[in-house]
C-alpha cells in the first residue's frame, strides 16, 4: 500500500508539472501583446539565453585553460622531483658499488697477504731440507721413501706436514702426514 501512495505522489507531480508548463505557454501566447512582441520577446531572450551562454562557455575555457595549465606546472614538478629522487638514488648506488668494490679489493689483497705469508712459512720450514729426486717446489702427496713435503718418508727427511723416521723432530703440529 506503501508503494501505491507513493506511485500516485510521483504521477500527481509530474501531471502538476506538466500543466505548468502548458499554462506558461498558453499564457505567454495569449497575453495581451501582439503577436509581434511576443515574438521579439521571444527572439530577445533566445539571443540573451545565446550571449549568456557564450560568455559562459568561454569563461569555463578559460578556467579549463588555467587547470591544464596549473596541472602541467604539476605534473613538470612531480617529474622533476622523480628525477632528483632517481638521480640521488643512482649516486647512492654507484656509492653502495664503489664501497662493494673497495671492500672486495681489500679482502682480495688480505687474502693474497695472508697466501703469501703462508708460501713464506712453507718455504722457511721446508727450506733446504729435501732428499732424493723430490724438493720443497715439487712436493710429493704420497707416503712414499723420498721424504717430501707432505708424506711420511723414510729416507731421512721430514716433511713439512709428516714425521720422518730419522727420529728428528717435526715442525709441523700434525702426527704421521696428512
């Protein structure tokens, strides 16, 4: 029942309105003017209703043109800060790269360091005491007679990393090779 009210509220309004609007007509032709100011009545106000409406567009033009405008001023800000953000966050890289490359060289020039004292150590340990056909340059990886650098020999010699059977003590911490 709610609806039905509110169905013939909405069909009694727009019948109202309708004869409004036909009565505004009906009156404006049958007023006590002659047909012919009633015309240029007519006329004038179309033309004031067009000069209105002109002036009116061209002042939303102008608006527009300041908004576009006004967004372009906006938009060239916001690249150029995007660029100085890029261009900081590049230096900061190539920074973070450069740090990366120096610590690599450092560590590359400790490590070669550390080699290097390491061949030094083996050299003074291992220096002059070779027997048979093997030296210190050419070591032997097998426990064999000739007493190399890293196997048990039994011709006398110790290596760096093995016990002889000379009864000599060995420099090196290890027991009987590797």
């Amino acid at each position: 029942m709610a609806e039905e009210s509110s169905s013939s509220g909405i069909n009694g309004l727009a019948w109202f309105l309708a004869g409004l609007g036909v009565g505004a007509l009906a009156g404006i032709l049958y007023a006590p003017k002659s047909g012919r100011e009633t015309r240029e009545d007519l006329a004038k106000g179309a033309r004031e209703g067009t000069e209105y409406l002109r002036n009116r567009s061209k002042q939303v033009a102008e608006q527009m043109g300041q908004m576009v405008d006004k967004g372009r001023e906006q938009v060239g800000e916001y690249v150029d800060r995007g660029r100085e953000v890029m261009d900081r966050g590049r230096a900061q890289w190539e920074d973070f790269v450069e740090r990366g490359k120096s610590l690599v060289n450092d560590q590359g020039q400790r490590v070669a360091a550390a080699v290097d004292a390491g061949r030094q150590a083996f050299r003074s340990t291992t220096g002059g005491v070779t027997s048979g056909s093997a030296s210190a340059a050419s070591p032997s990886y097998g426990a064999g007679t000739s007493g190399g650098a890293y196997g048990s020999g039994t011709a006398g010699g110790s290596g760096a990393f093995g016990a002889g059977s000379s009864g000599t003590p060995s420099p090196s911490t290890g027991d009987a090779g590797v």
